[in-house]
C-alpha cells in the first residue's frame, strides 16, 4: 500500500475538506482519504501509487492548488487480540 500526502493551498474550512476527499475518491481508487485545512494537505491511501501530474489535475479542476506530494509505503495497522 501506498501512503501519498499532497499539499494543497486554497482550503478554508470544513467544507473545503469535505469536497476534496469527494472528488479524490472519484477519481482514484483509494482505500482511505482525509484532508485538514489546517495542515493545508489531504492524505491518500491507496493500493497502488498514483501518479502526481494526475493528482494534480484533480485537485485544479477543484479550485484548489497542487503544492507538491510525498510517497512512502504504508503498512496497515493489524491488532491483535
């Protein structure tokens, strides 16, 4: 699995949040999104690596603005009991 966070520019509030992590579940399959306007960055999980120039369309047609992205491999958490 795949761990990409995106920094984004142009959220303001929870709404903004809201609409992001809907246009990338659209466009991407992804196991997990969460954006924080605060942070200024949305967090994908996904099964495979999306591309950055794809991710960066997304995110422009939305309003907002693609300031770079990180990718690292994730591991998910198993709980044992």
């Amino acid at each position: 699995m795949k761990k990409i966070t995106v920094a984004v520019g142009g959220m303001m509030c929870g709404m903004c949040e809201s609409h992001m992590n809907d246009e990338i579940r659209k466009a991407f399959s992804v196991s997990k999104v969460t954006s924080s306007h605060k942070k200024g960055q949305v967090v994908i999980i996904a099964e495979e690596d999306i591309d950055d120039t794809k991710i960066n369309e997304v995110i422009t047609q939305t309003g907002y603005t693609f300031l770079g992205s990180s990718h690292e491999e994730h591991e998910k958490k198993r709980w044992f009991f």
